[in-house]
C-alpha cells in the first residue's frame, strides 16, 4: 500500500477481510504521514493483464502410487549397486504447485502457476570415525519428468563422491589456483554480490557495491546476469507487483551497470524496474529478490579450467557458510574438494572451508566456463525463504583462501 509517500503493508488469509485491511492500511500511511514527511514514490509501468499456468508433463497426483514407488525403489536400488563403501543413503522428494493472483487499483490482473519438483539424495559415510555427509539436489520446473528416474547415470558423480569420502584427505591452509564448481561458483556469487546489487540494500546501506555503479568491479571475462526466464525452480514470468520478467544484464565484461529493483526502489534510484519483486506468499511484504542469478559463459571447457589451474584444487559444492553483503566478506564450506595435478583431478579432499573478500575474488577470475549448470536452490532474506535457481558455469580463479 503507497499511500501520502508513505507504504505499508498487511495481509490476510481471506478475501472476505481485504477491504478492512485495505483501509487499515491506507489509515495507518495517513497518521504516519502527519509526523513523517512521506517520500516513497514507484515507476509508471504499463498496465499487465494475463494469466500464465504452466502444468507438469507427469503430475505425480496422477500417478499410480505403486508404480511409483517401485521407480523409487529401482532408483534407490541403482545407486546401492554401485556404492563400494558402507553409506546411509536417503532420498527426498518435494513437489510444489506454487501459484500467485496479482491485482492493483492501477488495473492489472496477473495469474501465474508453476510445478516444480526437487530431488535430494543425502549420503553418510564414516570418516576415521566421525559421520560425514554429502549431497545433492535435482530437478527443477515441471513433474516427476525432471527428476532423473529415467536417467540413473545423472546420480553416477553422487556415488563417486561417497565412494571416495572415506579415504578423502584434509586440506592443507593456505591459498591456492582453484577451479570452483557451478553450485560453488553460484553460491559465491549470489550470496556476496548478488545480495549487494539488490537495490532496496543499496538504498539501506547494506551493500558495499554502493557507489560503484559504473566501475570495473571484474576482470573482463566476468559478466553477470539475473535471468527469470531459464526453467528451474527459479522460473517466473511476473514478479509480486505484476512486472513482466526480463533478464537483467548488471555485470557487463567487468563494468557494473545496474541494480535489481522493483518499482519503489527504481523510483528512489532513477533506474528501471528488474521484475525483482518478490514474495513467497502473501503472508509476507515483498523484497528485491534474485531469481537465477549467474556469470554469463565464456568459451572455456572443462578440460580448459582445469589445464589453466594446472596445480590447485577443485571446489565441489557448498554446505553452508556466511556471508556480509555490507563488506564483501563471506565464509563458505565445501562439502568435498579434488586436487588439481597437471591439469588432472586426482585424490579427496574432506570437507573444508573458503573464505575471503567478494572484490579481490572477483578480480582474481582467471577462466569462465562455457556450460550452465541449473540445479534446485532456495535463498533466505529477512528470514523469508524462496526457491531460486542454482545456476552457473565452472570458474577458474588464481588464488582462493582455504583451510
């Protein structure tokens, strides 16, 4: 609710008590504007009227309950075929049919509904007799289509990483060339920068890219892009005030160009609306939220990242960690790492942590990937959780801080 330069916010489960809490609301901005000078303002957008409904190809609703736990169990069964070691492992299975209804006094009327389905398998082995975990996620927009049931081999670099956790070496401290992962390159990336170029943080001095709109901030081979449109559980097409997705170039061959923004911040900033407005539901006031946030692909292989390292180690995917938006600096655990011998992966590494200042790795990027990788994430903010896309290339850097 904008109302005298002054927004406010309520909800309710019920459509029958909107009107109530709409004149709360509008009551509520008129008493705070005869002690607070109002400022807020939000964008002209053009008006937004449409309905949007995506629908799995196998909805497991629809599926026969024993057949599918008999795909399970096949599933399941594939995996202990080719585990080597002893290991706990389990399987999760999530599917959501998210759905939003949109409506302003401007005028728009938006629907939009999408599937999503998340596979995690989780594995437990010992370690000279201390548990440790493993895991990993798949899936994304759609049904039980999208999870590897028809294609078992997509789970095979799981098992490798159990079979090869017991006997994993510890990590030496220090710092070292690297090749990060995609899920690690991307975790990174959103949860330093990406956080940093959310503009209503901008705005509250949160962030420490204030300022620097125009600067190189990367190498030239760094581009970043936030994009709605790439189908993993991230995917939208409008965001919570009826915006129209677009992808948002805000890294452009080094140089930041722009911010994420919904309509109040874009008014505050002099910029353009980003369709990053975004609520899980509407319990909850709507913030600048990414979407699939990612480094652009360059043109390096795989084979390419690793012969550029030459000697350093490989970053498998994150854990869990911290990050501060306001400095740059952030504190990531890698669930497993691999040593880099000439330009070849070789021996485990355990479980070990990363760490540094978001500005110095970005400036020690040396290679970029040439393949996305979109896998199921999720993202806290203010202590709301949405589901975004994991989505990145590999990136090769020549000096990353480990221990």
């Amino acid at each position: 609710m904008l109302s005298e330069g002054i927004i406010t916010f309520t909800s309710t489960p019920d459509l029958k008590y909107a009107d109530a809490h709409i004149r709360k609301a509008v009551k509520t901005a008129n008493l705070v504007s005869k002690w607070k000078k109002g400022i807020s303002s939000l964008t002209e957008v053009p008006v937004s009227d449409s309905t949007v409904t995506r629908k799995a190809k196998i909805n497991w609703k629809e599926l026969d309950k024993t057949e599918f736990k008999e795909q399970i169990k096949t599933f399941q069964n594939h995996i202990e075929e080719k585990l080597k070691v002893e290991a706990l492992i389990e399987t999760d299975i999530v599917f959501l049919n998210w759905s939003e209804r949109f409506a302003s006094s401007e005028g728009s009327q938006v629907y939009q509904e999408y599937p999503y389905a998340i596979l995690t398998l989780t594995g437990r082995v010992m370690h000279n007799n201390t548990q440790v975990k493993y895991y990993k996620n798949f899936g994304g927009l759609g049904g039980v289509e999208v999870l590897p049931f028809d294609n078992l081999d997509e789970t095979d670099n799981f098992v490798e990483v159990i079979n090869n956790l017991p006997s994993a070496r510890s990590i030496y401290q220090g710092t070292t060339k690297a090749v990060l992962s995609e899920d690690m390159a991307w975790t990174c990336l959103h949860e330093v920068l990406g956080h940093s170029l959310e503009a209503d943080n901008v705005l509250s001095g949160r962030s420490f890219s204030a300022g620097m709109l125009g600067m190189k901030i990367a190498p030239s081979v760094v581009s970043v892009i936030d994009d709605p449109y790439i189908e993993t559980v991230g995917y939208y097409e409008y965001d919570s005030e009826g915006i129209k997705g677009r992808g948002t170039l805000l890294v452009d061959e080094g140089i930041l160009v722009d911010f994420l923004h919904s309509r109040a911040t874009a008014a505050a900033m002099d910029g353009e609306p980003s369709s990053n407005y975004r609520a899980f539901s509407f319990e909850f006031l709507p913030q600048v939220r990414m979407s699939n946030f990612f480094f652009e692909p360059k043109d390096h292989s795989e084979e390419e990242l690793f012969e550029n390292v030459r000697k350093g180690i490989y970053i498998g995917e994150g854990l869990a960690g911290s990050a501060e938006p306001q400095t740059g600096e952030y504190n990531f655990d890698a669930q497993y790492g691999r040593k880099i011998e000439n330009g070849e992966l070789t021996d485990y590494i355990l479980q070990f942590q990363i760490s540094g200042r978001m500005t110095e790795t970005l400036s020690k990027i040396d290679c970029v990937g040439d393949r996305l990788l979109a896998q199921p994430g999720s993202c806290i903010k203010n202590n709301q959780r949405i589901y975004v896309g994991s989505v990145c290339p590999k990136v090769a850097v020549s000096e990353m801080r480990v221990s």
